[in-house]
C-alpha cells in the first residue's frame, strides 16, 4: 500500500470557553492518499471542520487548545512545525476550498489581486508571471473572459462564479492536499453541480488528495472514494464510499441514510435521528451516540463503555459495541422504510 | 386566437402599438442561437468609481469640498491674495468695519490692520495645526488600533488601558501645561501635542473595525493560502477599514480647528502680532460691543471651516456605506 500524503493521528483539539472546556475533536485519526478524495460526513459540531481548521494550523490559540495527536503531512508532523513552515504549508501544499465564497472574498480586493496572492506569497512570482497564470486558471475553472474578469471585484462574480474563483485559488500552486469545508452548501442546486465538475477537474489536474467535508451524502456519494464518519468529535465508522451506503456497520451511518431521500434506493417513509447533536461540553458517557441509538436498547455497555474503532472488513472500522448486529437492525430498517440498501444487509 | 389575445391585440392598437398578424407566432430566438457571452462582459465599475459617484452626487459634501479647496487655497497663498500684510498698520483707518474701500472687507482692527488678511493668515496657521495634528491622530491611532484588534490578548489589553487612559486625562488642562511648557510661539508643535492626545477615538474605531474584520471569512482564506500577518494587516484589512477612518478623521480635523483656535485663544500658540483664528476671537472679544466684526469674521470662518469638514465626512460616510440608497 502506498504512504499515505496526509496522516491524523488521535487528534485533539479543545476550546476553553465560559461554561467548560469543549472537546471538538476529541481523538480523530484518518489518512488522505495521493489522488483519492477522503468525504466526511457528520452533523453540525460534530469536529468535520475543526479538524481540517487544525490541520491547516487556523486554530486560534487561545480559546483553541491542540491537546495531543500528531498531523503528518508525508511524514513531517505539522503540529511541531514552525509558524513560519506552517505559513509555508498553508496555500502551497494544502490549499483549502472554504464554504460561503460570497464571505472568503475580500470586497475591495479584485479577483485577480486575491488569486495571485498565493503565486506571489509562495513562488515568488513577478507580478506579470502572476497575473498570466492567475487568468489560466480563471479560464481553467470556466470563468468567461478572464482576461476582464481579472480586474474585476467580487461583487460583480455571480455567486457560482466565485466559488469556481475559490477553487482556482486554492489549486493556484499545485497543492498535495486540497480541502473543501462544504464547497457547494452556499450554492443553487444547479450551480452546485457545475462547480462540482470544476472540482473534478481541478483535482485531476493537480492529482492532490482530498478532504471533502460536507453533510450532503449526495456528493459524498458522487466525488469521494473513502468516506469518514464524525460524531460527537469521534470518527465512528470509516470505509470505502460502497460500504458504507450498503453495508454500514455503525447505527449513526445507518441513520444518517435512512434520514435522507435517496435516488438510487426506494424510500417509503424517511428514518430521522431521534434526538439532537451531543454537547461537546459534557458528551455523553460511553459511547456518545447511545442516547440516540436504535440498537443500544438501553445496555448497560453502551452506557458505561467507550467503543474503539475496530475492524469489520479491509479497512472498513466502526466504533460500536454491536456490529454484529447491524445485519438485522439494516433489516429492520428495511422493513419499516421500504429501503433496499442494496447488499441486502451485512455479508 | 383566444379571447383575451385578440383583446389584448385591439388594446394595443388601439393604442397604436404594433400588432403581429394574427396566427403568426412571434419568433423566439432559439436558445443555441443566443450568443452564450452576450451579457456576459459586465462594465466593471470598481468600488472607487461607485464611491466616486455617489460623492459627487452628495450637493452638500460636494459644495463644503469645494469651499474647503478654495479656502485652504487662499489661505495658503495669503501673501498674494492677502491686500495687506497682517501686521501692516494704517492709523488713518483704524476700526473700520467691513466695506469695499479699499479691499477692507473684514474691516480693520484698533490698530488699521487689515482684518481679512488677518483672518486669512490665522486660517493658514489653524489648517496647518488641523492637518498636523490629524495626521499625527490618523497614524498612531491607526497603528495602536489595527495592532489591539488583530493581536488581541495582552496587547489589546494594554493598549487599550492607555487609551483609556488618554481619553479620561482632561484634554484642555493637558493641553495647557503641554503647550506652555513645549508649544509656546510654535504652532505646529502644539499641532503636535493636540495630534497626540486625539487619536484615541480613532484607535477604538479601528479596533473595533479589526476585531470584526479578523473573523471574516476573506482573512481566514488568506490565511490559508498562507499570507503573513502584515500582508493580512495591509492587503486584507486597512483597505477595509478606509471608510471608517476617512471619516473619523474628518471629525477629528474639525473637533482640532477648534481645540487649536481655543488654546491661541488662551493665549498659546502664536506669538502676536502674527495672527491665529483663536487669537482674532480673542482680540474681538474685548470690544464685542462696539466693533462687532472683530469677533465675528474669525469666528465666521472657523464656523464655516468646522461645519464645512463635518459635511464632508457625512458625505464621505454616505458614499462609502453601500448600504446607502443613492438619494
């Protein structure tokens, strides 16, 4: 197996605030490989961003606090790294794509000044060199008329226009590890899939590995390769993108599908998650997941014993006590909603 | 054809529009004949030239610009537009008040020294001392402002305890003893004192303005492209904050004419006979009774001037607030 480019290692990071420390990740380790596209899925505050915002070194200390774990970027650990390596890092070889482009533009900058930005902090770019391949990747990314549109500010781009202007920013130096935080949430659903397909393209044209962060499992399902599940600050299930849409083997993923209107399987009637996120400030004991959990039935392991991730086939790890046990709550479910998840249940 | 068509089409000629024979589709262009770019290339207009606009449209901070600009103009070529010297005396005038005769417009004082060149050349003296000072203002309240709110923590404790700490010192009796110990007969270096205890409202402005800014999500991107603190400072986050200082620095030049007119009145700054606006109110002010416009044509100009910068900064702040409807 090849090394993986970026490697997170029981990460955890804290913020103090005036009720207690909260643990927004709480523990998270997963590993992006050249040219695959990571997912991650969670509910809100369930650590999906903190853990990048730490990856990329954008926690604010205080009220943020790193308390222990390792970030390996092709074996360098970056949470030793220098500010000044950090700065190096940022924007050069892991680039991020952030969530609302009407906000992560700069209103009185141009389009033009903000992309080569990155050229000019990294490269050492002249400004003419900068400025060539800046409308490169304006017309890379399909804005039309880069040559104009350079000189332009962002309230003249239209709002899928400056998403595509986010992603040929963030690929502006060719990154090893791209990270999108949600990169179509602020879009209209027909833009969404246009800068999706930016995305593909500037990922094959950079061949970086990357993160994508989102609650949409639509375009988890669509782009990513592995998928990592996030609850409560903890991974609780991590497998390839068909394994966990037929074969989950965690509650919490199995809620999450059932929750949500799906093309590709027949619905009947839709499954939430009872209940609402954890507080990260006094998570639940045991496993954090059990208060809303189908198929803890109030056991006394679930209330008592943390699960660790553990193996439940090549690569695929769940953290719950009973996964042996999904085979028949998948069939459940699949009686109650009408759902086929397609393996029919766990092989 | 439908009733309501046909009716529609009487109604239109009837009002003597053009109708397409009936039955007759009006052709729509079909969507792969529609030129794609067309639409497409947007006339840039730059947040400037908005702002530009929108300035020039203001009547009233347009009018006080120009009045301003004629003023500073005049005040500052005071040796050829001035028709006397100011400290040219001419016995057989004395107190004169206003008239055309002989280029008297202000009048003259006790001594028949000609009142609008005086005038004139107290303005000179009171721009210098704002212009000075405001720049002095603009500086470190710019620099203690953008640092205590980018860097938070101690830093923004402790500047913002000395700026406290400026701001509750009584202003005029600081003045006073800075003044008189350093600023005597030197106008600009008690420009120089009044610049250095007025910043503060700027540098809370601009904390403020920094502490918002930090968390927008345009800083974090560039951070995470991996731009530097200064390069965030100067690039990201002072062009941002250009609005609001624009615009406290016209109140703050304005709120210093004054302060620089109140202490010439007390008697600090110039050296008489060289003139100062504070000081001409000053002379007046002993015969208010009996030679009005010795009070009132100094006092005149240093209200006008005042006023004149404070519709500038509402003009200012009115084109630079996007928010704002253009009236």
């Amino acid at each position: 197996m090849t090394e993986p480019l970026l490697s997170i290692r029981d990460l955890v990071t804290e913020f103090d605030t005036p009720d207690g420390v909260v643990s927004a990740v709480n523990g998270v380790s997963y590993d992006v490989f050249p040219g695959e596209t990571v997912g991650v899925v969670g509910e809100s505050g369930s650590g999906k961003s903190v853990t990048v915002m730490t990856v990329l070194g954008l926690i604010s200390q205080p009220p943020g606090r790193i308390a222990g774990g390792e970030i390996l970027l092709e074996g360098r650990d970056l949470l030793r790294s220098s500010a000044k390596e950090m700065r190096k890092v940022r924007g050069d070889e892991i680039a991020m794509i952030f969530q609302d482009p009407m906000t992560s533009l700069n209103p009185v900058l141009t389009i033009g000044d903000q992309l080569s930005e990155a050229l000019l902090v990294h490269n050492g770019m002249s400004d003419s060199e900068a400025r060539k391949r800046v409308i490169e990747l304006l017309e890379l990314v399909g804005v039309p008329n880069a040559e104009q549109r350079y000189d332009q500010y962002p309230h003249e781009y239209s709002g899928g226009m400056r998403q595509r202007a986010m992603i040929a920013m963030a690929i502006a130096n060719q990154p090893k590890v791209l990270i999108a935080d949600e990169p179509t949430t602020a879009l209209d659903v027909t833009i969404q899939a246009q800068v999706l397909e930016v995305l593909e393209s500037a990922k094959r044209e950079t061949d970086a590995g990357t993160i994508l962060i989102t609650h949409d499992l639509g375009l988890i399902a669509e782009m990513a390769d592995r998928v990592v599940v996030m609850y409560g600050g903890k991974v609780v299930e991590m497998g390839t993108v068909e394994e966990i849409f037929h074969a989950p083997r965690h509650p919490y993923t199995l809620g999450l599908l059932s929750s949500l209107p799906r093309l590709d399987v027949d619905l009947e009637r839709l499954e939430p998650i009872v209940g609402s996120p954890p507080s990260l400030i006094n998570l639940p004991p045991g496993c954090a997941f059990h208060p809303r959990c189908s198929l803890a039935r109030g056991r006394e392991r679930c209330r008592r014993e943390v699960p660790d991730l553990v193996g439940v086939g090549d690569g695929h790890v769940s953290a719950c006590h009973y996964t042996d046990e999904m085979a028949e709550e998948i069939r459940r479910v699949e009686r109650e909603t009408g759902a086929a998840f397609g393996a029919g249940g766990v092989a | 054809m439908t009733d309501d068509v046909r009716q529609r089409d009487e109604a239109r000629a009837a009002a003597g529009q053009d109708v397409p024979p009936a039955g007759q589709q009006v052709e729509a262009p079909r969507p792969d004949e529609v030129d794609a770019t067309e639409g497409m290339a947007v006339e840039s207009r730059s947040q400037w030239q908005l702002f530009r606009r929108k300035f020039v449209r203001h009547k009233l901070a347009m009018g006080s610009l120009l009045f301003l600009l004629l003023v500073s103009f005049t005040a500052f070529n005071a040796e050829w537009v001035a028709p006397y010297e100011y400290d040219e005396i001419n016995v057989v005038m004395r107190s004169t008040p206003p008239t055309l005769e002989q280029n008297h417009f202000f009048g003259t004082d006790q001594l028949g020294r000609d009142y609008f060149s005086r005038v004139l050349y107290g303005t000179r003296t009171s721009l210098i001392a704002a212009g000075v000072a405001g720049l002095i203002a603009v500086a470190v309240g710019t620099a203690v402002g953008a640092v205590a709110g980018f860097y938070r923590g101690w830093i923004d404790s402790l500047l913002m305890r000395l700026t406290d700490l400026v701001l509750i010192v009584p202003l005029l009796a600081i003045l006073l003893v800075a003044a008189t110990f350093f600023g005597r007969g030197q106008p600009v270096r008690v420009a120089v004192i009044i610049g250095l205890l007025v910043w503060v409202s700027l540098a809370r402005i601009v904390r403020g303005v920094f502490l918002s800014l930090r968390e927008k999500e345009f800083v974090q991107a560039a951070r995470a492209s991996g731009a530097t603190d200064l390069r965030i400072i100067f690039r990201h986050m002072l062009p941002n904050t250009v609005g609001p200082i624009v615009v406290n620095l016209t109140l703050t030049l304005a709120a210093v004419i004054i302060l620089e007119a109140t202490l010439a009145f007390l008697g600090l700054g110039v050296n008489p006979p060289e003139p100062a606006l504070g000081l001409l109110i000053e002379e007046g002010r002993s015969a208010m009774q009996t030679q009005w416009w010795l009070i009132l044509m100094p006092g005149l100009t240093l209200v006008a001037i005042a006023l004149a910068i404070n519709f500038v900064g509402d003009g200012l702040r009115d084109a630079l607030d996007p928010t704002q409807r253009e009236s």
